[in-house]
C-alpha cells in the first residue's frame, strides 16, 4: 500500500501533468491544538474533475482533507472538456447561475458562455482554490472496496495501464449523468459504416468538417440535438434531418426576440408548474390546462417522427 506522497508522485510521473501534488513528509500529520498532540489528516478521493468534482474538491481541501482528483479523462471540465465539446455548445442558464456562488464569471462573458468558456472559467476556479494541483489526469478509478466499518475506502486507480491501490478515508463520486456516451446498437449500422457512413455521439463532434456536404441524421431532440442540426446547417451539410421518440417544447434564449426566457423560466409561477413527485387531482387538472406552459409535461410521448431542416 502506497503513501499519498508517494501515489501522487508514481501517478505523476506518468501524466505530465503541470500540477503533481508536493506533499511535504509531514504534510499528513495536522497540528490538533491540544497539547500540540498531531493526528492524521483524513483523505478524500473525488472521482471526476468536472463542476461537481472541482467543488467537492474545493470544499474538502478547505476542510482540511488530503484530497485526491481522479479524472479519467486528458483535461478537467467533465462535459465542458474541449475534447468533448461540439463547436458552437453554449450554456442553457444564464451566466450568473451557472457559476459558483464565490467565484463569477467573467464581466466579459456572455449572457450565456459558450463551452470553451465556461471550460477557462473552472480552470480558473480550479487554479484559484488550489485544486489543479491535487487533479489527477488519465486516471481511471476502477474499484471501490468497502474497508472495515468505518476505515473508509480501498479505491483501485489505473493511469496508463498502472493500475495503483490506495486507502481513502471518504470517497466522492462526481462520475457525471452525461460523462458516458450512451452508444445505440440500431440493426444495419455495421453495414451503414462499411458503406462509408459514419456515426458519431454529440460527444464526438468536434468540427464542422464532419458535415461539411453530407447528408446529416440527427437521432434526438435534446438540447445536443437541436444544436448539432444548427450547427450541421451552418457547416453546410447537404440535407439534415431530425428523427426523435418524443417532442419537446423549445424555448428560446429571448422571448419575441425581447425577452430573456430567464424572467420567465427562473421564476415562482414556473416553479410551480414543474410536476412535483406525487400531484394532486386538483394539480394534474391545472398542469393539464396550463400546457405547454407545464414544465414537467412538455416531453408527448409518441410515435418516432421527423422534421427536415
Ligand atoms: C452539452 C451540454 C450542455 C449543458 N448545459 C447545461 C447548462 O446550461 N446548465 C446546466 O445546469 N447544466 C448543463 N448541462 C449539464 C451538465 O452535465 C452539468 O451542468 C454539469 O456540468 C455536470 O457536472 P458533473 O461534474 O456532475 O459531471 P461531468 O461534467 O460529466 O463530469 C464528470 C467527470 O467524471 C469523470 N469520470 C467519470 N467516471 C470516472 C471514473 N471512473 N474515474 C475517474 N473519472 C471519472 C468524467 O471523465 C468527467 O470528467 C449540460 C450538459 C451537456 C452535455
């Protein structure tokens, strides 16, 4: 078993990475105040250094904590990552509410940021808290064992085919909803690909080029969607087409142009119309009537459709 000096010094030594945690040799032992008595400083592994890694990160480090990053990918950002970014991705909330609570954006930035942006933005807050040097690139975390009540965890760490095992006393798992490409197997795609087509996840698409004078199929009618039909139009594809299960009311960054669909949305009237966990009757009725404004009804289920743009 590895010392955290030592596990952040072989980890490392394989990344590259400007910010290898120096642990000084007494760094884990903390000065307790009661007869200069020293106890051991309790350690956190945070798996993912995208916005929910940086801030738990950020917090046990001001707690106190060793703190351990463990970011499988090359950078930090998790879905702002630029090698995960489509051109052209912007934020859905407004600037202001998509930053933490101590540290704005910007005055120089948009009402809403465009991906690279908001990727500068966290590793500014990174840099500024003192977390980019505890962030741990390539690093896979792999196995989490339960030690003995209260010992708190055996994590096993992979970063370029090492594979490391290390004790922590609290684990975070900030692992992201969108961090895995959820990958379709449709019948006929292998031989759609042998043919010369290609299909990539919204994760992948990273230039114009890709639909430059194609044909374009969009699958889907989320937010990735609807931007990466734009953006195929934009990029001069040769047709596009939008095939999804379930429509969805599109709001608009302005209403009328005029606007800003934040005075509408983030507000106690639309609040109310999210659907909450068990409605009433008397609250279905009122969703019902008050749709397409109802929030948590504005996904219809249906049959697949199309739309040609
Ligand atoms: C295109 C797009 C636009 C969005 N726009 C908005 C918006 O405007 N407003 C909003 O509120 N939300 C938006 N979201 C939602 C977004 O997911 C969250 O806002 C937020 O960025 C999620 O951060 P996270 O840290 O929880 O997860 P992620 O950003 O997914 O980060 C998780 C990280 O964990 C790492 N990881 C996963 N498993 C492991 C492992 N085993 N070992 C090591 N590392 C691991 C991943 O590599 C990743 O870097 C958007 C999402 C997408 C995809």
């Amino acid at each position: 078993m590895q010392t955290m000096k030592q596990l952040s010094k072989s980890i490392g030594m394989t990344l590259n990475h400007e910010a290898v945690e120096a642990v000084e040799p007494d760094a884990s032992m903390v000065d307790t105040g009661v007869g200069n008595r020293l106890r051991r400083r309790r350690s956190a592994c945070i798996i993912g250094a995208g916005v929910s890694g940086l801030v738990a990160a950020k917090v046990f480090l001001s707690s106190g904590y060793e703190v351990f990053v463990a970011e499988k990918g090359p950078e930090i950002g998790g879905v702002w990552a630029p090698s995960k970014s489509y051109p052209g991705v912007r934020t859905q909330t407004p600037r202001d509410l998509y930053c933490f609570t101590d540290f704005p954006m910007p005055d120089s930035y948009p009402e809403w940021p465009t991906g690279h942006q908001v990727y500068q933005y966290l590793c500014n807050y990174a840099r500024h808290f003192g977390v980019m040097p505890k962030i741990h690139l390539n690093t896979d975390v792999r196995r989490l064992s339960r030690l003995k009540a209260g010992d708190g965890w055996e994590v096993e760490l992979s970063n370029g085919g090492n594979v490391h095992v290390h004790n922590f006393d609290v684990v975070v798992i900030c692992s992201g909803r969108f961090s895995s490409p959820k990958r379709l197997a449709l019948p006929g795609s292998e031989d759609f690909k042998a043919a010369g087509g290609v299909i990539v996840h919204s994760s992948e698409y990273l230039s114009n080029d890709q639909a430059k004078g194609k044909d374009v199929v969009v699958l889907g009618y989320s937010k990735s969607a609807t931007d990466l039909a734009m953006e195929a139009l934009a990029a001069k594809a040769r047709s596009v087409t939008v095939i999804y299960r379930e429509a969805t009311w599109k709001l608009p960054y302005f209403f009328g142009n005029l606007v800003n669909f934040k005075n509408i949305l983030y507000c106690r009237a639309s609040e109310a119309m999210f659907m909450p966990w068990s409605p009433s009757a008397v609250g279905r009725f009122l969703r019902k009537l008050f749709a397409p404004f109802n929030l948590g009804e504005l996904a219809r289920p249906g049959g697949a459709s199309r739309v040609a743009v």
